[in-house]
C-alpha cells in the first residue's frame, strides 16, 4: 500500500512538473558566423520561435510580446507547430491572435508550417479550414512552406559572388519550456 501510494505521489509530481515546464519562457541567444550568410544578414538579430503548441504566455501572449520586443529583433522567424494541429476554433483563434501581435511590432515576419500545421491539411481537406488557416497567416506574415524568400526583398546577389565573407547574425529564441 505505501508502494501505491509513494508512485502515485511521485507520478503526480511528474504531471505537475510538465504541466508547469510547458509554460515557462526562455530566451537563449547563439552568435554566429558562417559564409552562407548572405551580407545583407551581418549583425542583424532574429527572433526564432517555435513549437509554442498554442501555450499562452501571459494574458493575450503579452509576456511573449513583451519578450520578443525586448530583444530588438530585425526578423521574427516561426518555425513551425505554433499551433497543435487539431481542428478548434480555439487554435484558429490562438493564431490569430499571436499573428496580429506579431505582426503589429511591425518586424518582418516569416512563418514555415510544421508538422502540426500539415496535419491541418490531412484534418480539414474537403471543408476549406486549411485554406482559410493559410489565407489568415498569409495576412499577418509571410509563409514560407518549402519555398525560399530573400530578405531584403530586393536582395541581389551576383550569381558569381561565391562565398561571402564571414558575416554573423544573432538568432534568439523564445522556447516554451526546458529548465536551465
């Protein structure tokens, strides 16, 4: 009976300790150099977002806001599983929202679906939902999918420039999770 008892604390704990895991936010800042950074890129810094599965972080996302606007970004990139890619209003609604904040700090947005993002399609294919997920993301940012943009926009690169030298960008990432 002690046994039972002591798992079952101990299994409580578990649950408890990644409930409250998944709704912490940290920053972690990476410099770096590479020659496949294009010049235009030198100095600049870049907010990475990812697999915020919907968490909320503050009322209306205003601790994330706060965060990114904090770290000066040039670029916000969101690479995938913002959403958890289930079919609800409420995550439409959650996009929608941290979308339009993004957006409104008026730094360039750019946003890769993820796998969580692909299971929309699976999920609304016949009913337009997918459709309309990606018609309202492509209002607040620009969506990548498997394709590539140049930033600036009017970025030109002589095709015979090679390899550029070291120039470094400045990648800060607002992860859910992850103590330490």
């Amino acid at each position: 009976m002690v046994i039972a008892v002591i798992v079952l604390v101990v299994l409580a704990l578990l649950m408890l300790y990644c409930r409250i895991e998944t709704m912490l936010l940290k920053t972690t800042v990476y410099s770096f150099c590479s020659c496949k950074v294009p010049y235009e890129l030198d100095g600049k810094r870049i907010v990475l977002l990812t697999d915020l599965h919907c968490t909320v972080f503050g009322k209306d996302n205003s601790r994330l806001l706060q965060m990114i606007k904090a770290a000066d970004p040039d670029i916000i990139i969101i690479a995938g599983d913002l959403i958890n890619g289930r079919r609800s209003v409420s995550q439409l609604k959650y996009a929608y929202d941290l979308l339009s904040g993004l957006h409104d700090t008026g730094i360039p947005l750019f946003y890769e679906f993820g796998n969580h993002e692909c299971r929309l399609e699976g999920s609304f294919s016949g009913d337009g939902a997918y459709g309309i997920y990606l018609s309202m993301c492509a209002k607040y940012c620009t969506v990548i999918n498997n394709t590539s943009v140049r930033y600036p926009p009017d970025n030109k690169i002589p095709a015979d420039a090679g390899c550029f030298p070291c120039y470094h960008a400045h990648i800060q990432g607002c992860e859910a999770g992850w103590l330490g």
